[in-house]
C-alpha cells in the first residue's frame, strides 16, 4: 500500500511540476513592461529629463552605449531581448517590445534618440512614432542601403540618418593619410570632418 501511495504522489508531484514548468514558460508573454524594469534590478532608474535613449543594444548600441556613459551622459537603453549579466550594468535598460517600451523610457522628455536597431525598417518606424512623441529631441537613426538612407534623410529632414557603408567609407578615406586615427567626428553644422590622430 505504501509504495503505491509514494508512486501516487510522485505522480502528483510531477504534474504539479509540469503544470507550473508551463506557466513559468508562457509568463514572460504577459510581463508588462513595468514589471520588465523590476528585473533589472541593481540598475540605475530611468531618467526623467533631458536624457538620451538608446534603441538597439547589438554591437554599434553597446558601443555608442559605453561612449555616452563614459561622457557622463544620462541614457537609457530599450533593446528586445536582455543583455548578458554584467553587460553596461550603469544603464537603465528596458527589454521587450520596442513600440512599447517607448513609454517606459519618457520619451516625450528626452533631449536625444538614438535608433541603431540591425533592421532599418524598423529604425525607420521607431523615429517615425519618436518625432511624433517628441519633437524637440534630437533624433540619429541608423541605415545600411545608400537609396534607403537618401530617401529616409528627405522624409526625415529633422534626422542624423548615417549609413553605416557612408560612415566606413569615410573612416576609411581618413585612415589613407596614413596617421594613426583615434576618431573621426563629423560636424554637421560645418559640413566637415574633424579627424584625431596620434603622431
């Protein structure tokens, strides 16, 4: 009697188990993004005003990521999917839905947006509903097809659109002078480059 009882709850054990596995695998789905920002605990809170957020957190956003921080900037990033512990842990960051997350970051008090997403469709989609929520803000949105970039550049007047081919031509260009570069800032307002090298 003893052994089939033991078998019984076993039994009972692993539904209980199965049962709870699942809902723990279909939770993710119904997080609101609030609740998303109580998972990164041990990060920074967002910031209220005059920040700069970041979308897309892939190699170009965790890069311009760690510049900004380095200079002190107030950010916060939005990326899909969340980043490896210990990855700009300084950074207040909100995962999930992007469309979404724009609510999350005060957008509408922002002084600048940055979109560097892998897809430029997507970039250009989130710089649409950015001007709309903000106007005021600056706004940098990045592109890979030269036509793309043009035609974005003309819709969005307001906009830094930087093709990344553009900008590695560039770099490249300014490496053949043969000094060591350090950086290369492009200054709107005077159409020109600036080039720092080490000698």
């Amino acid at each position: 009697m003893r052994f089939w009882r033991n078998i019984a709850l076993n039994s009972v054990k692993a539904r209980i188990l199965n049962v709870f596995c699942i809902i723990l695998s279909k939770y993710p789905t119904y997080i609101s993004g609030k609740d998303i920002v109580e998972f990164s605990k041990g990060r920074p809170s967002v910031p209220k005003a005059d920040h700069i957020v970041l979308i897309g957190l892939g190699r170009v956003g965790r890069r311009v990521a760690q510049l900004l921080l380095d200079l002190k900037q107030p950010l916060v990033g939005i990326h899909a999917t969340d980043l490896e512990p210990g990855v700009l842990p300084r950074m207040p960051l909100i995962v999930g839905n992007i469309t979404n997350a724009l609510s999350k970051v005060n957008i509408t008090t922002a002084k600048s947006v940055i979109v560097v997403t892998d897809d430029e469709v997507v970039n250009l989609e989130i710089a649409l509903r950015t001007h709309a929520a903000n106007p005021t803000a600056s706004l940098a949105i990045r592109t890979f097809d030269p036509r793309f970039s043009e035609n974005v550049a003309q819709l969005l007047p307001y906009a830094r659109v930087m093709g990344v081919y553009a900008l590695a031509a560039e770099a490249f260009a300014a490496a053949a002078f043969g000094e060591n570069i350090l950086n290369l800032f492009r200054l709107n307002y005077l159409k020109e480059w600036v080039i720092v090298t080490q000698s």
